[in-house]
C-alpha cells in the first residue's frame, strides 16, 4: 500500500508537505499541490480511512437496516434490486453501505448504539418492523434516515376504489406475510369460502402469491375465467407461471437509488433537507390473469 512517505521520497518533500498538499492547505504553493497530487495518483493512492475519519470527523458511510423475515434474504429479487441501487448511488457519491445489526463480541446492542459506534453518517431503513421499539429508536433519532415501504400499501387501494367508486366489504380485506405463501393461503381459502367470494384478489407480493394460487387451483377454480388473481412486484417469476400474472412491476434500482441520493442530500445538507415522501411509480403488466367474470 501507498504511504505518505513513498509520496513524499517521490516528489523530494516531506511527509508533512505531502499530507498539507493533500489536504488542500493553504501555506503550500499550487504547483507544490499539484505535483503532489499527480504523483499521489499515478503511484495509486489511497487516504487511509480511519485518519481521514479521525481529521474530519466523517466516516463516509451510510447504515443499512434489512431484517428480513421470511428467510429470503438477499436473494429475493425485489430486495436485492433495491439494495444494489442503493450501494451503485452510494458508491458514486463516495460513501461506503454497511449492514446494520444488534450484536457486537457477544453483546446485545440496538440498532441505534450500533449506528453510533460505527459512526454512521445516515441510514436507510431497507425492511424493518416499524412497530418494533429499536426500529422506531433509529427512525426517530438525530440521524438522518431514509426508509423504503413505509407506507400503507392499501391507501392507494382505498383511494382507487372511492375514486371507481365500488363498494368493498370489510371482510374481503385480509392481512398476509409479505414474501409467504401459508397466510395467503390460508386467506384464500377463507375468501373463496364465504357465502359471497370475490370474484378477483389482489396479493401482496410475487411470493404469497404462490399460496393463495395454489390453494385456488386446488378448490377446481380457473384463472381467470373463474377467478381473477394480480399481484405486486413483477418478478421474473410471475411472468412464468401459467397463465402469466397480472403484476405491477417496481423499477427496484431507482427505488434504491433514489433513496439513497437523498440521504445523501440531507446528511450534506441537513439545513435545507425537508422531510418528503417520494413515490417511485409501477409499470402494469397486463399479463393474462384478470378476466371479466
């Protein structure tokens, strides 16, 4: 690795001049910077990260909350689409993403004290349970925080069907794990049971899905000329199966990416950072599962 004093025996200066150079101090001439510079360069340097955190007080990197709970981790599409959005935006204006966890040499830590000791400048909350107590310390602590899907996805549902508008019993409305098919299941069964079913349902997720379309196959129901199904996500996955979904596919880089730049805006700028809701629209797949029944 490069050192300072490689630098300074190449120029035919000292260490402390080349670290003043460097640095952009003012008691060294240009053209002394601008040798220094190049032949920093040219050799492949690289500042040291720990001194450069211990000399601005800035570590350059943002926490990165994913807890994740049905087991899919960073492989599921949607999630790693986002994720790498978010680390390309990061990485290109020069910060480094760090997992954010609760466990340090066998102690137990929350998400916060984590987030302080690794000297975070900003998180993003990725996948959280925003009802969990350490989640919402991180949420509403001094740290400038971006968070991804936190918004009740049935706002914009309510919203369409006033606007249409339908009448929708309460008991059509049911609550599934996102990215798990035995409550979807389990949800399915109960909606196409009762005396009045529906005639079309809404998943959560590319996943669950698989559960309730299961369970509408195994009841002898056609999609869609008995049963309409859509979903959310549009995951290469729901335009395999047969016959292909009705999906709203999320653009998960732009989602990432835009999440990150303004975290990055407000940690750089937190005097002019107003808090704002950013909605990053879905493209429709028409797909062949809704039908007129």
């Amino acid at each position: 690795m490069v050192s300072l004093k490689t630098i300074a025996e190449k120029c035919g200066v000292s260490t402390a001049t080349v670290s003043k150079a460097l640095n952009d101090q003012r008691d060294i001439s240009e053209e002394t910077k601008s040798r220094v510079r190049k032949t920093a360069e040219a050799l492949g340097y690289f500042p040291n990260a720990a001194a450069r955190a211990l000399k601005t007080n800035r570590s350059y990197n943002i926490g990165v909350l994913f807890e994740e709970e049905a087991g899919s981790g960073l492989t599921h599409e949607y999630f790693s689409g986002v994720l790498n959005g978010l680390k390309v935006q990061s990485e290109k204006q020069g910060y480094d993403i760090t997992f954010i966890n609760t466990c340090f040499e066998n102690r137990k830590m929350s998400y916060y004290e984590h987030c302080r000791y690794r000297n975070f400048e900003g998180d993003a909350i990725v996948c959280a349970d925003f009802n969990d107590p350490d989640d919402l310390e991180l949420m509403n602590s001094d740290l400038p925080v971006v968070t991804i899907d936190y918004v009740h996805r049935l706002a914009s549902f309510y919203r369409t069907v006033d606007e249409l508008g339908l009448k929708i019993p309460d008991e059509y409305i049911r609550t599934a794990d996102y990215l798990e098919t035995r409550e979807a299941a389990k949800q399915t069964k109960e909606l196409l049971n009762l005396e009045d079913p529906p005639t079309c349902i809404i998943y959560p997720d590319d996943t669950s899905l698989i559960g309730g379309r299961n369970v509408n196959i195994e009841m002898g129901l056609r999609i869609p000329q008995d049963i309409s199904i859509a979903v959310y996500d549009g995951t290469r996955l729901s335009q395999l199966l047969h016959p292909q979904l009705t999906t709203i596919r999320q653009d998960t880089e732009l989602i990432g990416s835009e999440a990150a730049k303004r975290l990055i805006g407000s940690i750089e700028k937190p005097r002019t950072t107003l808090v704002e809701r950013v909605v990053i629209e879905g493209i429709l797949v028409a797909g062949k599962s809704v039908g007129r029944i």
